[in-house]
C-alpha cells in the first residue's frame, strides 16, 4: 500500500525555515562561551523573518521543530539543556505572539528580536535557577547575561530587518 | 529601519541593564555586628555601633581593635606584615580582616549574611 501524504505549500515552507534555523542552532553550538547560557542565538533571526514574512503561526513551528531537531542532533533531548532551550522558546514565543497582537503598536524587526532575546533569556534563566541551580549566587550572572542578550538581540534584529528588506526586494 | 516602538523597547532594555547591575551586584549592605574569633577561644560578639577600643592577646601579643562609627579596624597587631592593618576600615556585612601570625580574626556580619563561606 502507498501512503501519500498531502502536504501544503506552508509545510514546505516550515520544514525549509525550520531546516535553515536547525542548521543556526547546530552551528552555534559548537561555539565555545566564556559563562554557560551565554551565545548569541542567531537562530532567533529565523524566527523573527517568520514572524514578519509568514504570520506568528509558521514562527511557532519552526522555533519548535528547531529546539526538538536541534536536541535530537546534538544529542540534548530531554537534558537539562533541551529544558532551557525550550523554556526559551516558548517564553520568546509567547511575547512575540503577544507583541504582534498589541492593537495600534506596530513593531520593526529590531523591537520584536530584542523582545524575545530578552524574554528568552529570562525564561531560560529562572529555569535554571528553579529547576538546576537554586542558588542566590546564580543571580549576579543575571546583569552579564541580560547584556549579552540585549546585544544579541539588537544585532540579530538588524541582520533579521536587512534580509526581509532584501526579500522584499525580490533579491 | 526602526519603528517607534522599537526605540520604546531599546529605551527599556537600556534602562533595565543599569537596574539589574545596580540591584545584583551592588555593594551588599552595611554590617551591624562585629564577631572577632581568636585561637582557641569561643568567638566575641560586639555591635558596630558601639564606639570602643578593644584589646585582644592573641599567641603572639596584643591586637588593638577599634570599633568606631559603624566601622571596625585593626589599629595594633605585633605581626611582622600588618596586613590586617592595611586592611582598614570594614563595614559591609562580609567583610574579614585577620591577623594570622596572631590568630585573630575580625568580621562584619549583617542581618542577612551575604556569604555562605569565604576562601582565601
């Protein structure tokens, strides 16, 4: 018996944003990091080009379908750096959800990257502290690790606005 | 290339890094009790508000403490190195001064202690 399954042009489109974020993440995670946590999160930049370009819904996959493939590649699924990475993005999602519905305020590439860097962070860090480390010391690497993420989360909002700008260019 | 609600979420980034530096890695507040153990000896509690000279003889000779002003200091030590002079005033809870050769130490210590432990 065939099986044929019907897929729509959104799935294809998922499943290609989605590869191209994974390929970010794994990338990235060979990077070496002075303090744990700490990495730019380029991948982010996919996700924020699919917010703008294709709605809040295609975001949700591909920022999934990235933590969980990403994981499974790298050998992470169900560790504690799979739970971080997913309380990131779920958190980044959320505000990026809610920032995309706030009536009469309109955000750039720039307003909604640095939003969910810093919601990521955020997320990422009291899971740390709640779940792994339950320790006071871990908040002074808070400041450290928030001006990692604003800058991150600048640098990768420009990237994000450069490329759309480019997309709609047709180039 | 940025929208006005970007410049409102930037100004609030910007904003919140001072604050987290500020309240996370401030200077830890100021002490209120002065604790000086000597060798062999249950450890002396006294305020740090208390203005007073305190002499201590440790294995050596005698350490002369001031507590003055909510600060505490070693003002004589029969060391040869005076470290725990050269360390001046302490007034955060968590600060320590010690006198080795001595065996004495001084310590602040606040409502809340800011440090488990200490290694030096």
């Amino acid at each position: 018996m065939k099986l044929t399954l019907q897929t729509t042009q959104e799935d294809h489109r998922i499943a290609w944003l989605a590869a191209l974020a994974i390929a970010i993440h794994i990338a990235e995670s060979v990077l070496p990091t002075p303090i744990p946590g700490a990495k730019p999160g380029l991948a982010n930049i996919i996700t924020i080009i699919c917010l703008m370009q294709y709605g809040w819904r295609t975001a949700v996959w591909v920022s999934l379908l990235r933590v969980l493939v990403g994981s499974l590649l790298i050998g992470t699924f169900l560790s504690p750096t799979f739970a971080l990475s997913l309380a990131g993005a779920s958190a980044s999602i959320a505000v990026l959800g809610l920032a995309s519905r706030l009536p009469g305020i309109e955000f750039g590439a720039v307003g909604y990257s640095l939003l969910a860097a810093m919601a990521h962070m955020a997320a990422q860090f009291f899971t740390a502290w709640l779940f792994f480390i339950p320790h006071e010391g871990l908040l002074r690497l808070l400041p450290v690790l928030m001006s990692m993420a604003v800058f991150f989360g600048l640098t990768s909002g420009i990237i994000a606005h450069q490329i759309i700008v480019r997309i709609k260019a047709g180039r | 290339m940025f929208k006005r609600a970007d410049y409102v979420v930037i100004f609030f980034a910007l904003l919140l890094l001072p604050y987290l530096y500020v309240t996370l890695w401030g200077n830890g507040s100021y002490g209120e009790q002065v604790t000086i153990r000597i060798a062999n000896q249950p450890p002396q509690h006294y305020s740090l508000y208390d203005n007073r000279r305190i002499t201590i003889e440790g294995v050596l000779g005698d350490n002369l403490i001031e507590i003055k002003g909510g600060q505490v200091r070693f003002i004589e030590a029969p060391c040869q190195n005076k470290l725990c002079i050269q360390s001046g005033w302490l007034r955060h809870d968590g600060e320590l001064a010690a006198c080795l050769p001595n065996g004495v130490t001084v310590s602040v210590s606040g409502r809340d202690n800011r440090f488990d432990a200490i290694n030096f």
